[in-house]
C-alpha cells in the first residue's frame, strides 16, 4: 500500500501463525520421546500434589520390583535433591532437577539430566514431576504415560477442582488407602465418581505402600504399558 | 505460574517471526487459550506487561481468545456438557475434547518498512 503511494511509513503486514505457542517444547519432548522408544524404555510422568505421596510410590515400586525390572528416575523438585537421594537409597539410579523457581519440568529440562543419568539401561524411567496439581499438566516431556497421584486425605474434590491434570492422566494411584478407617468423610465411590466426570476414560487404582495393597496390580498395570510400547514399536519396525 | 515460561515462549516465536521479516515493530499479537489449557488468561497478560519492556513487542497489543471447552463423542458428534460423566450418554463411548485445550500463536501484525 505504502510502496504505492510512496509516503515512506511501514507497512503493517498481519502473519497468521496458528501453531502451539509451546511447539518449541513439544520438538524437544518428541525427541526425548524417540529416544525412550529406541532403547525400549518405558518413561512414566508421575505428578501430584506436594505429599500425595509421589517418592513413597516409587520407592515401595523399587522394593516390590526388586531384580525383575530395572529402574531410574528423574525427579523435580523446587529447592532440594531429597527425593532423588531417597531414591538412590532404595536402590533407583536417580537424579534431581532443581527447578528453582520454575513450577513444572519441561522437555528440555528433562533431556538435560537424561545426559547425566545411565537410563538407557532400564526398563522404566519415571519423571517424578515436581508437586504440583496445575503447571506440570501442560507440558510434555515425552513420556509414555501420564500418571497422577492423589491420597485420600485431599479430599473427594481434587479431580474437580484440577480437570486439566487428571484429563491427561492415562491412570491416578490413589494413595495411602491405609488411612481410610480414620477418614470416614471420605468415599472412594464419589472419588471414582468425580474422575468419571474429568478422565474421559477413567482408570483409577487404590494403593498403600504401607500395608502393601494394590502393588500387584500397580505393578501389572506397569507391565501392561511396557507391553503395550513394545508391541507398537515391533509393528513400527516391520512397517 | 508456568505463564511466564508460556509468555517467554511466546515473545521468542514473535521476535523470530518478526525478525524474519524484517520488522521494525510488533503491533498485535493474537493468541487463542482453551478453557482447558491450563493456562490462566489474566497471569499471562500480567507476564505480559512485565516480560515485553524492551523487546519488538514493547508496544503491541495482546489480543486472547477464550476458547470454551466442548466435549463430544466421537463416533456420533453428541455433545456432553461440562460437569456430566465424561462418556456418550447413547453408545458409551469415551468423550472426546473437541476444543479447549488450545495454547495458540493465531496471528502477528507486524511493521515492515
């Protein structure tokens, strides 16, 4: 317009974009993604409130686990490695990602400390995401699956209050069961009914590390998905 | 607050756009974010204001679409309200997010001289 009639002003060009402001995040996650997948690995994003009981899932894992399965972590936290330490203690390869003030892991985040971690070697990677029921669901970081634990003392509402992190969760572990005797308020029943309403295909598994109820199937559950990875990556291959 | 990581996201796509151009500033950014984003429209204008000082976009406008989230089936296209057990009331089939989980860059206006 300007270039016509020569009065010299810039002109004002609209560019249509339409593309993920997070794109940039989504190519680093697809690139963690193909790297889990070529050394068979299956790479779990664990997430949940702070103290819904995420280091105490893993370490009851590693325990149940035993020489059957190997493991290696990742785990986010805002300001110590304690979770990773933990972990190293029960016996999981581990390492921290210190967020600082950052509220979530990212992709980038995570293929960082995939350089300083031997987790080619294992068959499950889990992401301990940092604590947290909102930042961590909008970022992908190439897993396989998404799971969300929620303990029973956070009452019936959570999954209705955080719909976005538990519409991407593939399974929620429902923690520290073993306190439900003192929780009489609490019902299960309406948990499972408020995950219907937010996950549209709900999976939801009771567990305690305590008393041990629901590892077994925990640990199916964990067996299912590597099969269901393996399986897609062998049709992948012959394709 | 991950709306600022989103926000720095953001302004580092319009600076590349814009420098591809060879811009000499940013006029309006058009962003969409889905009810179900997870992303709160008021925190990412805050970030906004805060993050754009001194950048190509130090005087744009930011212009955010909310997108309401719509649940449907996918077979039969009928649609499930916010709130309802998230399942095709007919056939039983696991609702599907038609919209509302979009973090979208839709449009940039930008000065080129």
């Amino acid at each position: 317009m300007c270039e016509t009639c020569g009065c010299g002003d810039p002109e004002l060009v609209s560019i249509d974009v339409h593309d993920r402001i997070l794109a940039g995040n989504d190519r680093t996650a697809k690139h963690n993604r193909e790297h889990f997948r070529e050394h068979g690995v299956v790479a779990v994003n664990l997430m949940g409130s702070p103290g819904s009981g995420k280091t105490a899932v893993l370490e009851a894992t590693a325990r149940a686990v035993g020489e059957r399965r190997r493991l290696a972590a990742i785990s986010g936290d805002l300001a110590t490695d304690r979770d990773a330490e933990r972990l190293r203690a029960a016996g999981v390869p581990s390492i921290a990602i210190t967020t600082g003030s950052a509220c979530h892991l990212d992709a980038e985040m995570v293929h960082r400390a995939l350089h300083d971690l031997a987790w080619r070697a294992c068959d499950f990677l889990f992401i301990e995401n940092v604590g947290n029921l909102v930042c961590p669901a909008v970022y992908d970081l190439g897993q396989a699956v998404n799971v969300v634990a929620l303990s029973v003392t956070e009452g019936e509402d959570k999954p209705l209050k955080y719909p976005v992190m538990f519409r991407k969760a593939d399974l929620v572990l429902l923690t520290k069961i073993d306190l439900l005797p003192h929780l009489p308020e609490i019902s299960v029943a309406a948990i499972a009914g408020a995950l219907a309403r937010v996950m549209p295909r709900p999976a939801m598994l009771p567990l305690s590390v305590r008393s041990g109820e629901g590892l077994t199937r925990w640990l199916g559950w964990l067996e299912d998905t590597r099969a269901a990875g393996v399986s897609r990556t062998a049709v992948l291959e012959r394709a | 607050m991950h709306e600022y990581s989103i926000l720095r996201a953001l302004l580092d796509r319009v600076e590349a756009e814009a420098h591809a151009r060879s811009a000499s500033s940013v006029r309006r950014i058009r962003v969409s974010i889905g009810e179900f984003a997870g992303v709160e429209p008021e925190l990412l204008r805050s970030a906004y204001t805060l993050l754009r000082e001194r950048t190509i976009c130090q005087d744009a406008e930011l212009e955010i679409r909310a997108v309401k989230a719509r649940w449907e089936c996918p077979l039969c296209t009928r649609r499930i309200a916010p709130g309802e057990v998230l399942q095709c009331p007919e056939c039983r089939t696991p609702a599907r997010l038609a919209s509302g989980d979009e973090i979208m860059l839709d449009q940039i206006a930008m000065e080129v001289p």
